[in-house]
C-alpha cells in the first residue's frame, strides 16, 4: 500500500465526519459512571459518563475527548455502537474491533469498521482504543451514590 492509499484508508469519511462532529459528546448529569483514559505518548485524553439501565447496559453515554481526529472519532462511533449492550457484550465488541485494528478487516464491525483503516499505523491503534479503554473503566466503577 503506498502512503497516498494508507492515508486514505486512515482517514475514510466516516472517520472524518465522527472526528469533526462528534456525536454523544458532553456530559452526563449525576449519578453516572465516569472514567478517564489519557494517552501521554500523543496526549489524548478522555473521559466517558454512562448511565446504565436495569439490566446493566449501557443507557447513555457522554463522552468529552481531548484527541486527535482518530480517538474523537472512534468515542463517537463507539458511544453509538454500545447502546444497548452490558459489560460483557461490550467487552466481546472491543475484542473484535481489536482484530480488526490489527488485521484491517471490518467484517462484523458494522460503522466501527471505519476504524480499521489505522491497521497499516500501529502507532494509531491506541488511539483508537482509548475511549474503550475508559468505557471499560466506568463500567467497571461502582455504582454511583
């Protein structure tokens, strides 16, 4: 792949229209879950709120993101991707969205599979995985007063 068709790849439409305009972005008001992850390498930080329901799955999520384009964008995919689902389904997401960083392939990613294009840039893959990592956190946090 030359660097013209990695950029492109990196770069889709939806991972600029989600890293421009996130969706989900703010906070939500208490009591919600809250998490921080930061990456000091690149200096990406973010912090998740998510309020669960009965079941234990995910209600709503916030996020506020400090990044680049590629970890605003992944919260954003991801606050929208994990409606509906607990801990341990959110948990089975971020395995396959791993492979895919790792292979390039987004069979089974539904819009999440826009991410893969940082596979050729495994220096990116952690920014694309810091808002799961927070997400991770606050739902393993416990339950707010």
């Amino acid at each position: 792949m030359d660097s013209t068709d990695a950029f492109a790849a990196l770069y889709r439409d939806t991972v600029l229209d989600h890293g421009r305009a996130p969706r989900h972005a703010g906070a939500l008001p208490p009591p919600a879950r809250s998490a921080q992850a930061s990456n000091p390498l690149c200096g990406d930080r973010i912090e998740v709120d998510v309020h669960l329901d009965a079941r234990g799955a995910v209600a709503q999520l916030r996020h506020r993101t400090q990044g680049c384009l590629i970890c605003t964008a992944s919260a954003s995919l991801m606050a929208a991707d994990v409606a509906g689902r607990d801990a341990a389904a959110v948990a089975a997401r971020l395995d396959v969205l791993r492979r895919g960083l790792v292979s390039g392939d987004g069979n089974g990613l539904a819009e999440l599979a826009a991410l893969t294009g940082v596979s050729a840039h495994p220096s990116r893959h952690r920014c694309a995985l810091l808002p799961w990592e927070a997400l991770q956190a606050a739902l393993a946090a416990p339950e707010p007063a």
